[in-house]
C-alpha cells in the first residue's frame, strides 16, 4: 500500500503520493482533473495553484466556444455570470 498525505492550506486540499523518481504527484480530490508534480509541500501548492488557473482558463473557453458568449475580463468571470436562460 502506497502512502499518500492529504494537505491543505484552507482554499486548496491535495493528496500527495511519493512519485517514483522523487517529490510527488499531486492530485486535488475536489478537482479530478488537477494532477501536478512537485518535488517538496511548498512547491505542490505553487504548481497546483498553477495549474487550476490554467484548467479555469481551458475550462472557460471551452464554456465560449459551446455557448458563442462574449469574452471575460478574467477567466474566473466565466462561472460567475448568469446565464442568458436565467434572464
């Protein structure tokens, strides 16, 4: 059986599993689509981090290009306005 760490920094929860080759893969149970590698706890978050910015933005135009709306100021923007169904 293979130890992993759960983690958190309050906003973020990570599961961290020994990679291997060294550091660790890193996972969000809140996000299955977030994996990551890092080499030490402070850099998991960093990339983490990182790379839920970037699934937002994939994500938001993703959501464009299906739904032929208008371009957000910030990717974030995307989830946050109502629907034109809602209006």
């Amino acid at each position: 059986m293979s130890v992993t760490y759960t983690v958190s920094d309050g906003k973020l929860m990570l599961i961290l599993e020994p990679a291997e080759e060294g550091g660790y893969i890193v996972t969000s149970p809140l996000d299955p689509q977030l994996i990551t590698q890092a080499e030490t706890l402070e850099e998991a978050f960093l990339m983490a981090y990182d790379a839920r910015e970037l699934l937002i933005q994939g994500r938001a135009e993703l959501a464009r290009q299906f739904s032929g709306t208008r371009e957000t100021s910030s990717p974030a923007e995307a989830f946050d306005q109502p629907s034109s169904e809602s209006q």
